[in-house]
C-alpha cells in the first residue's frame, strides 16, 4: 500500500506540473517574443531568441502613446471599480439586513441577479442611444457609467452573502442602541469588516474593466481618449500584422494587471469561501 500511495503521489505531482507547463506556455511565448523580430517571431515561435531586441518596447511605447492611453485605462478602471463596489456595498447590506422583513428587498435582489444572465451585447443599441442623447460621446464618463452598471449584479450578489456569513447583526444592534444611524453604522462597523470581499471583487471586476474593448471601441471616438486595448488595436494593419511590435504592446497592456492581482491575491480565497458559506 505504500508503494501504491508514493506512485500516486509521484503521478499528482507529474501531472499537476505538466498542467502548469501548459498553462504557463502561452506566457512564455508571449514574453520571449517581445524580444524577437518578425522573421524569428514567425520561424521559431517557442524557441529563445537568436539576437534579444529591445527596439519593441520603444517603439509599442510611441506608437500606442503609452502614458496617455494607461492613464484613460487606469482612470476608467479605478473609479469604475471604487463607484460600483460602493453601490454594491450600500446595496448589499441593505439587501441582507432587510430580506427577511420586506418581500420587495428580495423581488429587488432577485431583479439584479437576472442582470448577471443578460448579455451586454443585447443592451448595446440602448446604451449607445442613451450616451449619445447626454452628450458624453467620446468622454470617459460614458464607459465609467456603463462599467458601474454592468458590475452591479454580481457585486451586490457576493457582498450580500458575504455580511450574511460573516457580519453578526449584533454587532450593528449594539451600535444602533448607542445611537448610531444606518449610514454611520454602515461606514465605520460593516464596510470595514467588508475588505476581504471587496479585495476579492476589485480583483475580478479590474480584469473585465481592464481588457474591455467593446464599451470604449463604441464610445471614446476621439484618439486622446482611446484606452490601452483601443491603443493596441489601432496598429493592427488592415491585411496584416508586425507581431514583432504587437507582442510588446499586449505586454505592456496587461503588465499592470498583473502587478495588481499579484499585490490582491492574497484576498481572493478569503473573500470567495466566506461569502460562500450561505445565503
């Protein structure tokens, strides 16, 4: 039996590495091709380079207009982020605090997570009728707005069955009998105890905020406020591609994620399990 359970250990082991190779692959390519040329690119795709360029990462740099399009990029994602996982946050303790004592919260609950089944691509003609008729075509506002609603759904979803599972009423109770109102209470009781789930939520709505090309593609017209995936796509030529220069820019696009989530994962498993326990 020994014998048997080492082999097994030795087999978990081997695959779960082979599966990391696989999925580390497309990373290593990605990476080692920013510093190739087009012919190396094309010819030997997973091998080293046979002569390291640098010139990629210049050039990605002026022709995407770097510091422009991160900083449309960053503004985007960040207020997008802080306005929806406030709404939620708001929404989501009212939603756990008041179910169980008006059956209107829980028709209302139920209506946003139906949001989280329709497509964003079934709503794309209202929404561009809407910013059009307020005058924000080609303003950063637009997407920010759209991206706060397109959140929405999901947020209030894991932030309700996180205070449920995690929040003791008691503790509001006791700070309500000392003479706080609900929004104090809510500020300086529940939103604190909120952090792991709201790690958790930056996370994964920074990731879809982030490489959205759709919602800018339709709205942010003006070059000057075009974003890093707009950026990346308008130097992809008509018949074809320099990969030699694409490759630095989808790097240079996703880095910023990536240091991100490095910095917020320690969150992610705390905030997903406790939210998950029930509700």
């Amino acid at each position: 039996m020994k014998i048997e359970n080492k082999i097994y250990k030795y087999l978990g082991v081997a695959l779960f590495i082979l599966i990391t190779v696989i999925l580390m692959t497309p990373v290593y390519y990605l990476v080692i091709s920013t510093f190739k040329t087009q012919a190396d690119a094309m010819r030997f795709p997973l091998m080293p380079p046979v002569k390291w360029e640098f010139g990629g990462y210049v050039r990605a740099w002026v022709n995407m207009d770097y510091p422009n399009a991160f900083k449309n990029s960053f503004l985007i994602t960040s207020i997008s982020l802080a306005g929806g996982i406030f709404i939620s946050c708001m929404a989501g303790f009212t939603f756990a605090r008041k179910q169980k004592q008006n059956r209107l919260y829980t028709v209302l609950f139920y209506i946003f997570l139906a949001g989280m089944m329709v497509p964003m691509q079934m709503s794309i003609m209202a929404q561009y009728g809407l910013v059009q008729s307020l005058g924000l075509m080609s303003n950063i506002l637009s997407v920010i707005f759209i991206n706060i609603a397109g959140t929405l759904s999901m947020s209030i979803f894991f932030i309700r069955n996180f205070i449920i599972a995690s929040v003791p009423p008691q503790i509001e109770e006791a700070a309500l009998i000392d003479g706080c109102s609900i929004f104090r209470i809510f500020l300086s009781i529940t939103l604190p105890l909120l952090r792991p789930v709201i790690a958790t939520l930056a996370v994964m709505n920074s990731i879809g905020l982030w490489n959205d090309f759709l919602t800018p593609l339709m709205f942010l017209q003006r070059k000057s406020s075009r974003t890093i995936m707009l950026a990346v796509n308008s130097n992809v030529g008509r018949f074809s591609v320099n990969w030699a220069d694409m490759f630095p820019m989808l790097l240079l696009g996703v880095l910023p994620l990536v240091i991100f989530y490095l910095i917020m994962q320690k969150h992610i498993i705390e905030g997903i399990t406790t939210g998950s326990v029930k509700g």
